[in-house]
C-alpha cells in the first residue's frame, strides 16, 4: 500500500514537472512565431543614393523633404496603413508609430504645404511603382526585394 501511495506521489511531481516546462517553452515558442519581418527602405534604380540617414528618411516619408539631394522630385509610395507591413516599417526603420506618421501628413495637407503620398495596395504593385517612376521611394520586406529596385542602408 505504502509503495502504491509513494508510486502516485512520484508520477505526480513528474507529471507536474513536464507540465511546468511545457509551460516555460510555449510562451517562447509562440513569441518566435510573431517576429516581425525585417523591411527594407526601396528607391528608383536610378537614386544615386545608396544610404540614407533616418532622419532624411523620416523627412521624407513625413512629406517634409521632397527632392532628392541631386535635386530630383521624390515621390513617396506607401501601403495602406492598415497593412501590417506599413506598421513594421513605421516603428523599425522611421522609428515612428503609424498614427504620427498620418498626422505629419494630415498637417501637410491640411495646412496646404503638402500632400499625402501614393497609398498602394500590394508589396507586388509598391516594387512595380517604384521601379518604374523616377525619384520613387517606398518599402517591403527584405525577402520580397527584386533587381529592379535599389534597397537604400540606413545610416
């Protein structure tokens, strides 16, 4: 009977044991599945930048900065704001939350200084505007980039 009694008590702790790892593990797991895709700042092929400061970047994409330095027009691409890779590019690379980003551009255009960038719909249609129009800027994802395009290094 005592062995019975000392055999449960046993088989309980193990089971109690395995539980509380698969417990620490999970939280683990579930948080490497929501790693946010590394985005990548994209230019016209024809941009004789190839780095960019931040805060060049964040000027331009807050409609603040509006030529290249070669003095060429840019023109700003984005994503719907309600796609997750304009959040990811927001808050990694400018460093910004997507809502100061709308209200930089609500002030442009309200003030009559500016006006809101291209909003496109698909990462495919972002590398396609961007390639094709001179002094494009916009984003995607580093896996996504293709040779027709120029990924810009933030420095």
């Amino acid at each position: 009977m005592e062995k019975t009694i000392a055999i449960k008590s046993v088989s309980s702790l193990l089971r109690a044991l395995v539980l509380g790892m698969l417990t620490s593990v999970l939280p683990i797991a579930a948080h490497a599945e929501t790693v946010e895709p590394a985005m990548v700042a994209i230019a016209h092929p024809a941009t004789s930048d190839e780095t960019i400061s931040r805060a060049s970047l964040r000027a331009i994409f807050g409609m603040r900065l509006q030529k290249w330095p070669g003095e060429t027009a840019t023109k700003v691409f984005v994503l719907r704001d309600e796609a997750p890779e304009h959040a990811t590019f927001s808050k990694s690379l400018l460093q910004v939350f997507p809502q100061q980003l709308r209200m930089a551009w609500d002030r442009q255009v309200f003030s009559g200084q500016g006006q809101y960038p291209e909003q496109l719909s698909s990462t495919q249609e972002m590398l396609s505007r961007v390639a094709s129009t001179p002094g494009a800027i916009g984003y995607v994802k580093a896996s996504e980039v293709n040779p027709n395009v120029r990924v810009l290094k933030i420095r």
